[in-house]
C-alpha cells in the first residue's frame, strides 16, 4: 500500500511539472509572434519580460515541487511517521495534545522547508524583476505574526476535531463537518476586522471623488457596502489588486494603493463593477454552497480512510492503531497520509471547479458592461493589469484548463466586445 501513496506522490509531481512546461514553452512560442489583431493592441516591448519572468517562476516552482516531493517520501519512507506518533503518545498530556504535538513537529518540519523557495521568490524572482519592495524586518514580522495566527486559529479547530474523533468514533465526521464550516464562516468575518489589519494599513480611500464614484456605482446596484479602504500594498510588491471582503456590515472594498497608482478611476470603476457582478449574480453564495458540500464529502472520505487498517501499516503503525485506535497522534499521521492521497485528487477535480468559475468571471464581465458601461475602460483596465503584473498572456489551453479559474485575459476582452457588438446590432426600442 506504501507504493501506491509512492506513485500517486510521483503522478501528481509528473501531471503537474509536465503542465507546467508545456505552459512555458507555448508562452514563447505566442510570445515571438502574437496574433496580427494583439500585436497592435498589446505592448510587445514588455514580452521578453513577461516570458523571463514566468520562466524564472517556473523553473523556482519546479525545484520546490521536486524538494515538496523529496521531503513526503523521506517522511514516508524513514520511519519519522511512527516514531513521531509513539513519542507523542508517550507524552504525560492528553490524546489531544498528543496529537497537536505531531501537528506542530510535522508542520515545522514542512514550514522550514518551504522557507528557502519563499526567499528565493520574495528576494530572488521578485525584485529581480522590480515587483518585490518587502524589507527583511516586514517579511520576519510577517513570519511570525503568520506563526501565531496558524496557532491561535488553527489549534483550537484541530482540537476539536480530534475531540470528534475521539468521542464519537467513525461519525465524527458530521459535526466535524458542522465544526469547520463555522470557523469559515468565522474567518470570512473577522479577517477584514482584524486578521488583514495585522498585515497591512487600511485607512479611508483618500481621492473623495472617487470615493464617492464607487458609493453610486454600490448604491446603484443596490449592493450594500461598508466602507472603501485603500490598502499599503506597496510595502511588499507592487503588484496591484483590489478584492472585496467581509459579510453585512463588515462587507468593505480594498483597493491596493498600487492599483490607484496604475488605473485611471474609470478603469478601476469598471473592474468594481465587475466584482460587484460577482455579488449581483450570487456567485459568492454559490461557491460557498459548493464549498460547504465539497467539504462534507472531503469529511466522508477521510472518516472512511481513517478506519482502514492498511494506512497505518503502509507507514509502519499498526500495532499502535489496534492499541489505542484512529484517536490522537495516530488520527493526525492518518490524516497526514491521507492528505498525500487527496491531493492528486485535487488535480482532478480542478478542472470543473475552474471551468465553473471562468464562467462566472465572463458573466461578471458583463454585469459590469450593464452597470457601468464603459467597455474601453473595462478593457483597458484589464489589459493594464496583466501588463503590469506581468501575467500570461498566452497560457497553453492545458494550463488554462486545470489551474487558470480566470479566463485567459485575450478570451475576456474578446467576448467583451462580442456582447458590446451584439448590444449594438440590437434593435432599440424606438425602432420597435
């Protein structure tokens, strides 16, 4: 059974890495000589940039596949697994804390070493190319502060879970189930409250115009918003966004003070617009309804897993499963082995879930058209942006299909001006 977690470890590497070049070579490809009708609407001079830069991103990806990948098999293959949950379970402490105790070896373990990829991207990839602004003092405090969310959020949900499967036995997955989607939800809610707050200065949007520009478009399409904050991205990157975030009251717009330096107001009431599109067609609640399920079956599944004997003998852990059961230290190398189980199936059900959500990215894009229709600046707004952020233009039908849940920019911009040419050819009312 071990050499079967072996192979889909070295699926999911060879899927993902095969994908992945692919990608970059059909980018220079369309990169060297781009479609006749985008040479002249694209800024070609930046091309050499954006193949440099999402080709130095790819090869830095690739090396942390390859260690990711080294490092699950050496914890598989080197006896860490058992040897780690009998210490643990040797602990004068609770099933509990014996369990949380192997979280957070196995957790450091995988933290220290995906920290050599992170500095290489933040000060290596990053700057190389002019986005990264991060001191060494922001990304330390951004570590730790990161550090102590993770245990301060994380702890008592992992607690309460391993309560679960200790008290209940094999249905603890229901609550368990009932237990996560309230600490989403808890999250959602608080993270623009106080979760965001801790890593960035939000203060209200200082252009008053525009301020209340993006209130009438709100009130227009009778979205209730909170409040407009601009956001000190630049302190890290100068990559721009902007994202809504919050419930009720809570429910604010964040534009990157980067994003105000790049757009004109139109461009940047055009992409609000679009993301009010996203709240107009209920596509936030949709996906939280799919979530909510998805995470149901995903608490099935790894009851199911949990209660089969050959796990714990793939890794080397029988005898302690038949002694004390799937409670404690032994439930989180379960479910630690599990996870390497599910993730290629994540590669797999990827492309549904991003097919679903390129659907809504074009359906947004054309409530934005409805609501604010100033198609040049929609356009414009989103071709700046990925100019900008040094983003795909060109990314292989493959790459679009299992990673990309945004339509490729060229795609959105063409289907733009098909429903502003269709709305066009339309008759009018007063013709009618």
């Amino acid at each position: 059974m071990l050499a079967i977690i072996i192979a889909l470890l070295i699926l999911d590497f060879a899927l993902t890495s095969a994908i992945s070049w692919l990608n970059l070579a059909y980018l220079k490809r369309r990169a060297a000589d781009p479609p006749p009708e985008w040479a002249a609407r694209l800024d070609t001079s930046r091309f050499p940039q954006m193949v440099a830069y999402r080709e130095a991103h790819t090869r830095l990806a690739q090396w942390a596949r390859l260690a990711d990948l080294i490092l699950l098999l050496v914890i598989l293959l080197s006896g860490l697994l058992p040897v780690l949950a009998r210490w643990a379970a040797g602990l004068p402490v609770g099933q509990i804390w014996q369990g949380l105790a192997v979280i957070a070896v196995l957790g450091a373990i995988q933290y220290a070493a995906g920290l050599p990829w992170e500095i290489l991207s933040d000060f290596g990839v990053e700057r190389k190319f002019g986005f990264s602004t991060i001191t060494w003092k922001t990304w330390l405090t951004d570590q730790v502060k990161s550090i102590l969310l993770t245990a301060v959020l994380g702890a008592p949900l992992v607690a309460g879970v391993l309560f679960l499967i200790g008290q209940l036995g094999g249905n603890w997955w229901l609550p368990a189930w009932g237990l996560v989607v309230l600490f989403q939800l808890f999250v959602a809610w608080i993270a623009p409250l106080v979760i965001f707050p801790l890593f960035n200065k939000f203060e209200p949007l200082k252009n008053e115009a525009l301020r209340d520009e993006v209130f009438a478009l709100a009130r227009k399409a009778n979205f209730p918003l909170g409040g407009v904050f601009q956001v000190n991205a630049s302190l890290r990157s100068t990559h721009s966004n902007a994202y809504f975030a919050g419930f009720g009251k809570s429910r604010r717009i964040a534009l990157f003070d980067t994003l105000l330096e790049q757009l004109s107001p139109a461009e940047i009431l055009a992409v609000l617009a679009h993301e009010i599109g996203h709240w107009k067609k209920k596509h936030i609640p949709k996906s939280l309804a799919a979530g909510v399920l998805l995470s149901g079956v995903g608490m099935a599944l790894l009851a199911w897993v949990l209660a089969l004997p050959w796990l714990y003998r793939a890794v080397g852990m029988e005898d302690l499963y038949r002694a004390v059961g799937p409670v404690g230290p032994v439930a989180v190398v379960g479910l630690y082995v599990a996870g390497m189980l599910f993730s290629p199936l994540g590669l797999l059900l990827g492309p549904v879930a991003n097919w679903i959500s390129r659907r809504r990215e074009y359906e947004a894009d054309a409530y934005s058209l409805e609501l604010y229709d100033h198609p040049a600046a929609l356009e414009e707004g989103l071709i700046r942006l990925s100019e900008k952020n040094l983003a795909n233009l060109f990314p292989h039908p493959l790459a679009v299909i299992f990673y990309h849940s945004h339509p490729p920019l060229l795609d959105r911009v063409e289907a733009i001006r098909r429903r502003v040419a269709a709305r066009a050819a339309a008759p009018s009312e007063d013709t009618l």
